[in-house]
C-alpha cells in the first residue's frame, strides 16, 4: 500500500514538472532603436513574428517582447541594459543596433565611431551572456535602398557589418545578417534604384514588406536556438 502511494506522489510529481516546463517558454528580448520600437506596433516585425510562430504552432514557446527606444545608438544600449533588459530575465536577446551609429554621423553631426562601436556592442555582449542570456546579433540593414552602394554611407555600413559578422563568427554567436539579406534583395528587387519605398518608406525605417522581410530573417535564426 505504502508503495503505491509512493508511486502516485511519485507520478503526480512528474505530471506537475512536465506541465510547468510544457508551460514556460523562451522570453526573447528586441533591442534596438526606433526600428525596434515601431517593430513592436501592430504590424511591426516583432508581431509579425507573433503571427509566423502562430501558423508553425509554436506560440506556446515563444514570448517576444519589444525593447526599441528611437534615435538610440550603441551606447544608449548599453546604460539602459540593466534597466530595460536585463531586468525581465530573458532566455534571449536579439540585437539589432547600428544604424543610428552610423546615420546620425550625417543627420545629426552625432553617431558612434568605429572602434567605440565595437567596444560597446562586445560589452553588451558579455553583460547579457553573464546573466545567462543565449545573444543573437543583427547586422544594421539600410540607409537608403539603392542597390548599387552608392547611398552615401553603404561604406561605413559594410564595415561595421563585417565587423559584426566576424565577431559573430569568433564568439560563436548567432548572427541575422540583415545587411546582406537586404542588398540581395534590392539587387534583385530594384531596377529603377530607388533610394526609398521597396522595403523602407524613408530609406530607414520599415515599410510593411520591410517589417515582414525583417520578421522572416530574424525567426529562421532564433529556431534553430536550443
């Protein structure tokens, strides 16, 4: 009798552990600037994502939550990473910061050099990985959508995504090369070579092609995270 009541504690035991890990599922944090930030508005990436993971029946595993604050760079990241990430304890972040960096360098006279850049991004890094957080970088996408890299700064972009695609490779990160994936893109998609309104409505920010391009690219990548 003592022996099988054993054994119903025991299984009851196990039911209850198999439910509570059936019901967790990853957090996954976006941060990033305003791309980000209006990627968490309907029709943004973040939930257009929502919808992706929806259709392949993997709600239940995926938690998204939007961590963009417009006009950020690098260094904003990192002051408010405690604040805004770290914070709500997530399995994964995604990255995706580095077009301010680069653009603000024209519009605003501001930006973030080179070598800063890549001391603050490798800092953010090994801050979230401290705290257990798996990291997916993001290389930063367009500034202007001519196919032929003659937007004004198609060369400062090359070189911080070669820069963030090396980097990936070396720490064995995850990388959504979306610098890559959009000039494929525009090669293939822009005859015309329009500066603007293929996948972005102001050579910068989504449009709503641009918004599910970005979804696709970065949920092949967080799929194949165990």
């Amino acid at each position: 009798m003592v022996q099988k009541f054993l054994l119903f504690l025991l299984i009851c035991s196990a039911v209850i552990t198999m439910s509570f890990t059936l019901q967790k599922r990853k957090k996954v944090v976006f941060f990033g600037d305003s791309i980000t930030q209006m990627g968490a508005d309907a029709g943004g990436y973040i939930r257009q994502m929502e919808t992706m993971i929806a259709k392949e029946g993997l709600s239940n595993q995926f938690e998204l939550v939007g961590a963009g604050i417009s006009g950020n760079k690098v260094t904003d990241l990192y002051l408010r990473l405690e604040r805004d990430v770290l914070s709500k304890q997530p399995d994964i972040v995604v990255i995706y910061v580095g077009i301010n960096d680069v653009w603000h360098k024209r519009l605003a006279g501001t930006g973030t050099d080179y070598v800063k850049y890549t001391e603050f991004y490798d800092a953010i890094v090994k801050k979230l990985q401290a705290a257990g957080a798996k990291v997916v970088v993001c290389t930063p996408s367009v500034i202007g959508e001519r196919k032929d890299n003659s937007n004004e700064q198609d060369g400062e972009l090359n070189m911080y995504s070669n820069w963030l695609r090396q980097y990936a490779k070396e720490k064995q990160i995850p990388c959504t090369d979306l610098r890559t994936e959009f000039q494929n893109y525009l090669i293939a998609n822009n005859p015309n070579n329009a500066e603007k309104g293929l996948l972005t409505t102001d050579r910068v920010h989504l449009n709503a092609a641009g918004n599910e391009f970005v979804a696709k690219a970065i949920w092949n990548t967080l799929k194949t995270i165990q």
